[in-house]
C-alpha cells in the first residue's frame, strides 16, 4: 500500500482545522446581533457533528477493509509458510541413480 493515505489524513485534518478556525472568525467579525450570532453557531456546530459523525463512519469502514485484506494476506502467508514446511519434512526422492560422489579437491 502507499504511504499516501497519512499525507491525505494530514491534510484532511488541516482543511477541517482550518475550516473551523475561518468559520469562528467569521462569526465572531460578522456585523451580526448576538441572538442571529448563536443561532448561526448552534446550526454550524449542528453542520460539524454531522461532518464528524459522516467522517468517523467513513475511517471505520476504512478500518475495517484494511482489517479484511490483512487478515486475507495473513492467511495466505500462513498457508504459504505451511506448505513449505509441509514440503520440507517430507523425505527426498530416491533416485535410481545414486549421485556420484565428488573427489575431494586438491590444492
């Protein structure tokens, strides 16, 4: 997988960071009364959870198909691993030829 995903989870992190900070500033310099002022946070915070909530369910989906595809991968390696193991304790095949042994070399 691509170390992408961290980049994309920073920046995603700063746009809403920045985002909220620019919306506070915004509310707090709007020639607005201060009823119409908390009116407009209370719909804005209401907008937020909403985001937030939207944002969570997506990292656990996220979560969970990372999940799914290493336990897939896992599952493979142990069978891999099996299988080599499995061909490692079975005895060599007899030949009906023998090897025919190498003079030891002289120096």
């Amino acid at each position: 997988m691509a170390d992408n995903s961290g980049d994309l989870g920073s920046f995603l992190a700063g746009f809403v960071i920045g985002g909220l900070i620019g919306a506070g500033v915004a509310l707090l310099m709007a020639p607005q009364s201060g009823e119409e002022t908390r009116a407009l946070i209370a719909d804005k915070s209401i907008e937020l959870r909403d985001r937030a909530v939207e944002t969570a369910e997506e990292a656990q989906s996220r979560a969970g198909e990372f999940a799914s595809q290493t336990a897939e991968a896992y599952d493979q390696q142990v069978q891999r691993i099996q299988a080599a193991v499995d061909a490692g304790k079975k005895p060599p095949k007899k030949d009906a030829e023998a090897p025919a042994e190498e003079a030891p070399a002289e120096s």
